[in-house]
C-alpha cells in the first residue's frame, strides 16, 4: 500500500485488522485486478483501484497541490500555478470521487460492530460518505499532519464541505492539541457551530475532537542494535569520524523541512566558533520526492549549492564540514547512524509530528546525545522537556543551540535523554493505536446515550392522522428558525447579516397556511419573541391569531393589538439595562441590540465569535452589578444572544391568558382535542412544551387540569359575547381592562383576565387553592386532551423538552405542506358526503 490508506478494525489487540488502500499502480483490466487483489490478501490488504485521470486530479491536484501545502502554511496556489486554480472544481469533484470509491470497497466488506479507522488529508471526505451508507458504523478519522489555524483554513474554497465531511466521523483525531484547537476554531468560525471542551457541537449531535500523538516501535530500533550487522556498521562510522563530533539530520528533501535553514545556521556556527571547524562534521540524508516538480527542483539545486559553498570555504583536502547524501538508508544503516550521533538537528518549519527525533532517541541509549528540535514540529509537544527547542526562521538562535548541544555538560545530557527515552519507550505505535479505538468504542457509546435523551422525529403520518380524527385543533407555530427561509451562508463569517436579520415567511408557506386557516375546525397561533411590526408584515394575510414579543402582545389579524401583559410589570430597569448594550454593540463589530416593549436582546451571531463570547461574558458582569442586581428580571442567554426581559415573560406562562382570550373570542364551545405545538424556541421558553403535557406530577396546577376540565364542562352552555370591535391594527388595547360577560364554559368565578394575571403574579408559586386554579387557568380549561392527541415538536433543537423533533425549518415546510393537504383532501370529501 502506498500513502493513501485507512485501516480497518475488528480488534487492535486481537490483530483482526485489515488495510485498505490504493495499490499505487493502475490495473485497468480485470484479470490484473484480480490477481493483484488475490496476492495483496495474503497481507490483508484490500486495495482500491483509482484510473490514472482520478489519480492526477485527486491525488497529484487536489491533494498534493491543494491541501497539502495549505495545511503547512504555504497557502494556494497563485501566479505562476494558476491553472491549478482554474481547475480547482475538477480535483475537487475526483477527491470527492475517490473518497467516494473508498467508501464503497469498506462498504463491502464491512460487518457488524467493526471500527473503521480513516487516516489523513487524502481521506476527508470518507467519514460523510461511510454515514451515508450506515449512519451506526463506528467511524474515526486522524489528520497525520498539521491542522492550520481557521484563517488560513478559510481560503479554501471547500472549506465548509471538508469540515462538516470529517464531522460526520465519531472520532477526530490530532497529534497535538495545537491541531485540535485549530481544527474546533474552524468549525466555529466557519460552519458557526458551537466549540466545546469535548469536540464540536451541531444540534446535540456531538463528533469528539481530540489529541493523540502518534509514537514508534522503539523495540525494534533497540533490537537493531544487539545485531552483529548494525554493531559492525557502528565501529566504522565511529572509526570513520574518528576525534569528531557527529551532528546529523534526516530529511525528506521539502520544502517544509527546514533544509537550507538548517544548513545555514550549521555554517553560521562555524564562522562563530574557529576551534569546532576541524572537530564536527553535519551528515544531512535528504531524501528525494516529488522530483517530477519543479519547486522541489529547484529546492534540490539550492541546497547542493550551500553545501557546496560551505564546504569549500571550511573543508581540507582531508575533509569537509557537511556530508550530503540525497537517497536513503536502509534500516540497520540508519540505526548505526543514529547510535553514533552527538547531535540531531531537526529544524521543521511545519510538520505534523516528525519521528525521526523519535527514532534518534530510540537509538541513543550508550551514547545519550542532545535533540535540536523545532518548535514547529508536532514532536515538540512531546519531546519538548528533554529537546532544545528553536525556532529554525531564527539562523542565530540555532547556531547558537549548536554550540550549547556540543558544549553541554554530560549530567545534563543524561537527564534530558533519560526525560525523553522514557516518553518513546512508553508512548509508542502500538499504545497510540489501541487509545484511539479504545476512545473511539467509548465515545460511540456516550453518542448512544445521548441519543437516549434526544427527542424523536415527528412522526408526521400519526399526527396528520390524529389531526383529521379531532374536532377542535389548535396549532401553535414559533417563527425564527421555523417558518422562516433558511439562508445558507457558504462558511463566511457571520453568514449574511443583512437577509438574515430580515425575518421573512418561507415562500412555500403561504398555500398551506392559508389553507389551514380557513378551517373552521382549526385555531393557528404564530407564537414569536419578535416585535409586532414583525409578524405584522409577514402574517397580516392570514386569519390567525399573532403573538409578539412571547405572548406579552396578541390580535387576531382582523382585529387590534392588545396586551396579555401582567398589571404593575415594573420596566424601570429598561433605560439603564439599555446603555449597558448600547455600549457593548458600539464595541463589538456586526453585533446588534433590539429594543422590544418587553425585553431587550443583544445579539453577537454576525460578530467574531470568540471576542462575541468575551464580550458577552463582560456584559454579563456589568449587568449583574449594575443595572439588574437588584431587578426583578431574568438573563436569558441563546447561543449567540443575551436577552434581558421581565420575571414571568416566557411563552408558557402567556400561553394560558392567550388561550383565555382566544376561547372568549371565538365563543369556543367544543374542547380543544388536539394541540401541536412547533418552534424553535429557546430553553427559558420551553415551558411552553411542558404547559399541554396532559399529567406532569411535579407541576401541581397541571396534574388538576383534568379535574378542571370536567368541572367546567358541566356548564358548557354559556358562550362569550364580546368581541373587539376596533380595526385599528397599530393601537395597543390593554387586555386587563376588559369586562368579559362570563367565564368559559360558565365558571362560577366572574373575575376578569387582569385579575387572573394579578393573581398568578402575587402567586408566583406554591399551591393554589381549587378556586384559583380554575380562575387563572381560564384557557387551559377548555382543553381536553389525550396524550396521544399532544405533538410538542423541537425545531433544530436536540436538547429540547419537546416530544418529537424536526431538523430544520424545511423539514417543518414538508410537514405543514402534507398536513394541508390532508386537510383539503378531507374537507372536500366531507363535502361530497354531505
């Protein structure tokens, strides 16, 4: 198998494992397939053949040219590359065809309870497409090199398509923590999605993001060493370096290396330090690759000529300063040269891990030499205790740690190489496979209990069914993030301010909601913490009823405003509370602040999203010691948002006044049967859910409402002869100051609406005597409901309350459409009949 690959478990310790991989040669006949499949399973390895267009597009382009150099900081290709550019669309759609091919082998011959590991940037698509095929196959995904930080991530133009690909995965691994955070800052800048100390957040789904640097089999280097062979090897080199120190790099000749940086700063030493000219010697192994491409060409000719320089100006006619060799050594050849070395010099300027430094450690048991280790390679979160770290941009500051390493006293060598000896020998290969299927088996476990708690899908068909069976309906609809269109912001910060900030009716609703409307069997409620103005705009069409600002304000849309606000709410903390957000949206770029009757919200969705946070938490603070320390309010805080509104202004607790008026309005006889209730409301308003639970015994005015029903039902003969009578829709009628002629259904309380507010408002809690009860639950008397006639539905919203759940406000778009539909197709069958 060649770099692309994956592995492929049914058990690390067991060594069921099986790799999957592109065999790295084309095979386009059959036959040839065939007998290379047969012969690779002999190592069970299963291969994927990829045709040689796929492979230029997909592996030479896209990953090659694209992500690789973008994940090392060197960017996208510009100027003379621009071609590549051009034909950025084509790599992308053979990455995501290749990625694709590789699904479809694992798919055939996956079984049940099997781990499928999938390694690197070649893979990023796979995690979405394995889901696709089985949405419980265990999946992990781990980057083998290094993750940029979200600025540099945010040039790619598939940068939202790759994250949310690799998301699908349980399991994300990194080899460094650096890794991990970049890649959960990209996620929340870009795909706006919520950053946690575990992972990445989408709508309760949780994919866990971790470190898990990877180790090697330090075993088999120290095996090595006991070989005659190798031990033989190590005598000549050290004969051959006789009375000399021995610096040494091995590289990949990369760009990313760090090569000629390391070879100029080994020169630079040496014009600083005469007495070590005759007495060091740098062997630097440059590996060649990629020597089809002209940067790595070039690279290659940049470096023989320093070497070149150097050694003319320090060489002798008996030897040279640096001894460059651009092939490889075999494995016992490496392992001699890494015994004899004093000195290793790895000077990445971008790498993942990089294991060669693991390897000298490996090596160096009898001789304990000192590691000259970049900052910027993923070892230096590792090895960093016992290494000299550097910075190789900085040509003096590794010069200098040249002259340290050489002149370093033996008691400190011995305890740097002891710190990191212990690290590799402990750390290795093996240990990193076994954590990460070991972490990626728990956390599908976690991911299945917290399935447990999410609520289930709507199941439309019931709910459609029980809807045409009832004989009084109501339907209660949020808004935002319900009925709304959905604007896709393509991972651009903040998405598009302007259209998502104008609150506008899915086009595809107006038929079904006009339909739903006009039956006479049927009560629609457009329940919103939006302004008046809001739902004015996009509901005056209908005939429902509206309520803004979570329930404080309702009318019919015929009819006038009026309030279902409690008497005596104390807003004297509103001026002060808004200085507090004026301050912080002048400080906080793309934020913003709504001042509503009720409430005031700020909201920071468009801002930055790390300095939003800081700045809502600071807000916070000036708050609770300010304006509201001693207000009766509460600080509701969304995702995104800080709301402060009045104590008692939630949707459920105006859910009951707004049934009241609703009952005396329509002159509602029949009980209400049926109730759905659909939004994409925020935790402090899901009370709203639980206000229709039919028996919810911690609640005790709940647990009596079956009671209440059947004692107002016995009068059901009296009806309600007000109506509002003003159509003057921009006028706010205070609801308290109504007479109503009874109550509903002939209760024998008389009291109005406003003094029910006022007493659920001196009544904030504890129990209530029987009388009271049935005054202030004037609307949830008229209901009688059965458990199974109650769909409460969390919109977008896994940790919700609710009964049932729907993804998206498209998925509530589908299921308005099928419910009118239905309700057409049965008021015109009902016509026929009669």
């Amino acid at each position: 198998m060649t770099r692309i690959f994956l592995r492929y478990f049914r058990g690390v310790k067991e060594v069921d494992a099986k790799w999957i991989g592109w065999a790295g040669v084309n095979v386009p006949d059959e036959i040839g397939q065939r007998a290379l499949t047969k012969a690779l399973a002999e190592k069970r390895c299963i291969p994927v053949f990829l045709d040689e267009e796929i492979v230029h597009q997909y592996y030479n382009g896209y990953c090659n040219n694209i992500l690789w150099p973008l994940f090392h900081y060197l960017g996208l290709p510009q100027e003379d590359r621009l071609a590549t550019t051009r034909s950025f669309q084509s790599q992308f759609d053979a990455y995501k065809r290749a990625n694709q091919m590789f699904a479809d082998v694992v798919n055939e011959h996956y079984e049940e309870g099997d781990v499928v590991w999938c390694h690197d940037y070649h893979l990023m698509f796979l995690p979405k497409c394995l889901k696709e095929y089985n949405s419980k196959m265990k999946v992990g995904w781990f980057l083998h090199t290094p993750f940029p930080s979200s600025e540099i991530h945010r040039t790619l133009p598939s940068r939202s398509d790759l994250l949310r690909s690799v998301l699908a995965a349980d399991l994300v691994g990194f080899h460094t923590y650096d890794y991990a955070r970049h890649f959960v800052s990209a996620c929340t800048r870009i795909l706006g999605l919520e950053g946690t100390p575990e992972g990445v957040e989408d709508q309760g789904k949780l994919t866990r993001v971790a470190a898990f640097p990877i180790g090697i089999d330090s075993e088999r280097f120290k095996r090595a060493l006991e070989l005659p062979a190798v031990k033989e090897h190590i005598n000549e080199l050290k004969q051959r370096f006789s009375g000399r120190k021995v610096m040494l790099g091995v590289d990949r000749l990369d760009m990313i290396k760090g090569i000629p940086q390391k070879i100029l700063a080994f020169e630079k030493f040496l014009e600083e330090n005469s007495f070590w000219r005759d007495k060091v010697v740098l062997l630097q192994i440059a590996v060649p690759t990629r020597t089809d491409v002209p940067e790595y060409q070039k690279l290659t000719s940049q470096v023989h000529e320093i070497v070149g320089r150097i050694n003319g100006r320090f060489g002798t006619l008996t030897a040279v300063p640096i001894h460059h060799l651009d092939r490889s050594l075999d494995f016992h050849a490496l392992c001699a040269l890494y015994a004899v070395t004093d000195v290793a010099l790895v000077t990445s300027l971008r790498d993942g891990m990089n294991l060669v430094s693991y390897e000298f450690v490996a090596c160096q048991g009898s001789k304990k030499g000192v590691l000259i280790l970049s900052e910027f390679a993923g070892a230096a979160q590792s090895l960093g205790a016992g290494a000299l770290l550097v910075n190789p941009w900085n040509i003096t500051e590794v010069a200098n740690s040249i002259a340290y390493a050489l002149n370093m006293s033996p008691d400190e060598r011995e305890k740097r190489f002891r710190h990191n000896y212990a690290h590799v020998t402990t750390h290795t290969a093996q240990d990193w496979a076994e954590t990460f299927v070991s972490e990626l088996n728990d956390t599908v476990v976690e991911a299945q209990l917290r399935t447990r708690q999410v609520p289930p899908l709507l199941p439309t068909g019931i709910a459609i069914e029980h809807y045409l069976q009832a004989k009084n309906r109501l339907l209660i609809l949020g808004f935002n993030a319900t009925l709304t269109e959905s604007v896709e912001s393509s991972g651009r910060r903040g998405g598009d301010q302007i259209k998502e900030m104008e609150l506008k009716l899915h086009h595809d609703l107006k038929g079904p909601l006009t339909t739903l409307c006009q039956d006479i069997k049927t009560t629609v409620i457009v329940l919103s913490g939006s302004d008046r103005s809001v739902l004015d705009d996009n509901f005056g069409e209908f005939n429902m009823w509206l309520a803004a600002e979570n329930g404080m304000f309702l009318r019919l849309t015929d009819g006038e405003w009026m309030t279902t606000m409690p008497e005596h709410l104390n807003m004297d903390w509103v001026d002060s509370v808004k200085h507090v957000f004026e301050y912080f949206t002048e400080r906080t770029p793309r934020s913003h602040f709504e001042h509503r009757e009720t409430s005031l919200v700020w909201n920071y969705k468009y801002a930055d999203v790390e300095f939003g946070r800081l700045q809502a938490r600071d807000m916070l603070q000036h708050l609770w010691t300010g304006p509201i320390s001693n207000a009766a309010v509460d600080v509701v805080q969304g995702s995104r948002s800080v709301e402060v509104r009045s104590v008692g202004v939630t949707k459920g607790a105006a859910i009951d006044r707004i049934l009241g008026e609703i009952v005396h309005s329509k002159s509602m006889v029949t009980p209400i049967d049926y109730v759905l209730c659909v939004g994409h409301f925020l935790g402090k308003d899901e009370d709203i859910y639980t206000f229709f639970e039919p028996e919810l015994p911690s609640e005790p005015v709940t647990s009596m409402r079956s009671k209440i029903a059947d004692a107002v039902k016995a009068s059901a003969d009296k009806k309600y002869m007000g109506k509002p009578t003003s159509n003057n829709k921009n006028s706010s009628k205070s609801f308290h100051n109504k007479t109503h002629k009874s109550t509903p259904f002939g209760s024998s309380d008389k009291r109005t609406s406003s003094s029910l507010v006022n007493n659920h408002h001196n009544h904030s809690s504890g129990w209530r005597t029987p009388q009271e009860i049935i005054s202030w639950h004037e609307g949830s008397s008229v209901l009688d409901l059965k458990g199974d006639n109650y769909f409460s539905c969390a919109v977008g919203r896994k940790r919700s309350n609710a009964r049932y759940l729907l993804n998206s406000s498209d998925d509530v778009v589908m299921f308005l459409k099928e419910l009118a539909e239905a309700c057409g197709r049965s008021s015109g069958a009902h016509s026929n009949g009669t």
